[in-house]
C-alpha cells in the first residue's frame, strides 16, 4: 500500500506540465524533455524513455514500464495479377534443362533416324537396279517430342529399335515434368496475389528500393546511436553488421528520421516503397487512427518484429520517489493492471487489428479471379498471336507461289 500512498500524495500535490518538445536530450536545436529535469522544473517525465547507460548517469530510471516489440508497419498490398504462375512450378534451372533435354532428344532422333536410312538403303533396289533411300519427315520428331511434352500424344514415328529406346525414355521422362508441373500449378494459381511489401527486418536490408522510415527520439535511432561505438569496434559481428545496414539505409533517404509519428506516416501511401518502424503500440494506435478517419483498413503490421523494447519514467537524479515508484510498478504488472489498461485504452477495431488480412477466416471458398489466372490467360493469347501469324506466313508464301507458277506457264502457252 505504500505505493498507493504515495501516488495518492503525489497526485494532490503535483500537477501535470503538457510540453511540446519531443526529444529526451537536448539538441543544438533546442531544450529537451531532461531539461525540465535538471532546471528542477518537474519531477517525473512520463514518457517513454529507453533505459541507456548514458541516460542513467544524468536521471534516475525506474523499473520498466512497457514491454513491447519493434515492428513495422506497412501499406496493406493491393491483389496484383498472377503473370508469373505458369513458371512458378518449376526454377530456372529445371526450365533450361527441360529445354536442352527437348534440343537433345530431337537431335539424337534425327541422327537415329538417318542413319538407320542410310544402314538400309542399300538393301533396297527398284526395278532398274538403282537404290532406294527413303526420307522420313523431320517434322514428326518434333511433333513426338513436344505432343509427349504437352500432354498430346503421338505415334512413334520409328518401329526400329535404336529409335523407340529414345522415344521411350522420353516418354518416361515427360512424364514426371508433366505430372511434377501440373501438380505444382495448382497451387500457384490459388496462391493469395497480396504479397506484403516486407516480411521482416532482412528484406529491408536485401532491398535497395525500400526505406525505412524511424522517430528521431525511438527506439531504433536511440540504440544505433548508443551502438555506433560498438559497431567500429566489432564490426565482424553479425548483429553490428545488421545494424550497419540500417543505418546505411536510413542515411540513404533524406526524410528517414522524422520529428513525429504523424510525419513519418504521412509517407506510408499504397504506391510507395517506405515502411515505418517503431513500438507495436504505437503503430495500433496510428492503425486505430486510420481506420477511424477512412473506414478502411490501410495499413498492417508486418509479419516478423525486429527486437524487443522497454521504457521506463524518468526522474531528476537521486529522487526520492524513484524507489517507491519503481515498487508500484512492479505490482501492477503483478496484477495485470497494465495490460489490462493498455486493451481498455487502446481497443483496436476487429476488422482492422493490424495483422494480414484472413480472407478464409469463415472457411468461406473464394473463387479464383482474373488475376489468378492472368498467366494462362497470357500463355494462350501468345499462341493465338503466334499461330495468327503462321496462318498468314502460309498464305503470304502460298500466294506467292502460284504467282511465280502463273509466270512459268504462261511462256508456254505461247
């Protein structure tokens, strides 16, 4: 109870002080909230303060206050047209090798077929004595090859031995590519096309066209402040190399550091390539905000946090509350006082609580749209356009043949 005591004597003897400053230190650009501190102005700062060596040797810090995580917020995607479904299934190392297999088994059919021509043409004479060679159309090679891949078909254009072997390797072999894709196809084709801008820390630091957006006075800015020294000093460490990297990235883009949440998510629009970072709280209430200002749900918190967060209060250095208060704060959170404050202050709307958006949440089955399928949809207007195209080649050539026999036939007739 003395805790109670004490706020209740602090709360009647006390008053609030509302100021507009947002930095803890001050800046070369004016006073911070710490300077209310050390001008004895007030005697607690009840803001979030990230507890540092460097800020407990000037204030005292009570226990932590919050426990949270840094996350990200980012532009809910829009559903974008599924193109590249029909090669999904397979990496580009299978399609090259399905490709040098095609050119492979095509060529050893061809040298197959003409040598065993040649092995029997002089078995076979006419009636004059002469021998006999008989061409086979290298067109069904072709058409065995592909029909076999396709799904068509096809009779063996050979019954030799030597020929059939190959065909039946083939076969085999298209088999399980036809089987492995179509059995694959599915699944990308029913794939949700909303692709989140980033899933976690690492794809902002793979990408180069993704910024990064932080609060002056947050977390991330405050510890790779904290963190430069250490960074120069271990720099084959895998932590400072990550934070190196975001740095590197927040240096690259003039407005990474913003003076107010409120700046930093006027850049997260549906076009553009920023994500903003901070405290999971923080971010629900700017999602609370949007909701509330546009009925929709704009924005959402990525998949993956990036590190934990703590804040506590600070006081002037070698203030006599600083124990009592840290005392009650351990009991609220014994109770469960704060977490029971922070869902009954901050209520999230359920249609939009920040995570990825469930579209079988009432196991309802959504058919496939357009976009699901714009891949095989683009796959079969390019074999139109191309079969087109060969129709009028045909016919281009065939007109101009019958001209030039037109003109072969007419000297004779004179």
């Amino acid at each position: 109870m003395t805790f109670w005591w004490h706020l209740i004597y602090l709360l009647t003897r006390y008053e609030m002080i509302r100021v507009t400053d947002y930095r803890l230190e001050p800046s070369e650009k004016g006073r911070g909230l710490f300077n209310y501190l050390w001008d004895q102005q007030c005697d607690l700062v009840a803001q979030d303060v990230l507890p540092t060596f460097q800020r407990n040797k000037v204030v005292d810090l009570t226990a932590i206050w919050v426990f949270d995580n840094i996350a990200f917020v980012i532009p809910v995607p829009d559903e974008t047209a599924n193109i590249d479904a029909v090669v999904k299934p397979f990496q580009w190392p299978i399609w090259v090798g399905i490709g040098v297999s095609i050119v492979c088994v095509i060529v050893v059919l061809s040298l197959i077929e003409r040598y065993l021509e040649y092995q029997t043409a002089g078995q076979l004479t006419d009636d004059s004595g002469l021998r006999v060679v008989t061409k086979t159309i290298t067109g069904k090679q072709y058409l065995y090859v592909f029909g076999n891949l396709l799904s068509q078909g096809g009779c063996c254009p050979s019954h030799r031995l030597p020929f059939r072997l190959v065909a039946g390797v083939w076969s085999l072999a298209a088999f399980f590519f036809v089987q492995a894709y179509t059995s694959l196809l599915f699944t990308y084709v029913v794939t949700p096309i909303n692709h989140p801008l980033i899933n976690s820390i690492y794809d902002i630091v793979d990408s180069s066209d993704i910024n990064l957006l932080v609060r002056e006075s947050g977390m991330i800015n405050t510890l790779l402040l904290a963190s430069n020294y250490l960074m120069v000093q271990q720099s084959n460490n895998q932590t400072s190399r990550l934070f190196g990297a975001i740095r590197k990235n927040l240096d690259s883009y003039p407005n990474s550091r913003c003076a107010l949440i409120s700046d930093c998510m006027k850049l997260i629009t549906p076009e553009s390539k920023n994500v903003y970072a901070d405290a999971t709280v923080f971010l629900k209430d700017e999602i609370r905000k949007d909701f509330q200002k546009t009925r929709k749900c704009n924005l959402q918190i990525a998949k993956e946090r990036f590190i934990g967060a703590a804040s506590s209060f600070a006081l002037v250095k070698n203030s006599p509350h600083t124990k009592s208060i840290s005392q009650g704060i351990l009991e609220l959170h014994q109770i469960g006082l704060v977490d029971f404050w922070d869902t009954w202050f901050r209520p999230m709307p359920p249609q939009c609580n920040g995570k990825p958006p469930n579209v079988n949440k009432k196991n309802k089955v959504m058919p496939l749209s357009l976009k699901n399928l714009t891949g095989a949809f683009l796959v079969l207007l390019v074999g139109m356009s191309l079969s087109i195209l060969a129709f009028l080649g045909e016919k281009i050539v065939s007109i101009r043949q019958r001209r030039l026999a037109v003109v072969t036939i007419e000297p004779h007739y004179q």
